[in-house]
C-alpha cells in the first residue's frame, strides 16, 4: 500500500464499495469499487502472507466476493 489509512465502506444502496481517506480539507474518495450486486454481510479483510490484504464482502444472491492483490 502507499502508507495511507483508508475506511472502507459501502455506499447507500450497498451496491459498491469506497475507500475514504483523510485529506488537509477533510476526507475524500481514494476509489469505488462495484459489488455487481447488494451487500449482505460484514466486510472481511486478511492479511495474507506476503503482507498484503485480501478484501471479501457477502452478497444477497448467496455469493461471496473476493478480491486478491
């Protein structure tokens, strides 16, 4: 990563994910990710063994989304 601390949250209908980030002015979109469906679950995040991150959030239809570096 680049050192920064994001949030990552959902949007209001739960169709897409965002991370926020502080800047000098407040706080800003870093980037939005679709979910191609509705968020049902808590999101996951693990660290993998290479220090990066693995990101998964559930869906309404039963899927589970998962997103690798």
């Amino acid at each position: 990563g680049d050192g920064i601390v994001e949030v990552i949250l959902p949007s209001q209908d739960r169709t897409h994910l965002g991370a926020i980030q502080r800047v000098s002015g407040g706080a800003e979109v870093d980037w939005r990710l679709p979910l191609e469906g509705v968020l049902s679950s808590n999101l996951s995040v693990v660290q993998l063994t290479d220090s990066s991150l693995m990101l998964t959030a559930g869906l309404n239809d039963g899927r589970l989304r998962i997103w690798l570096p």
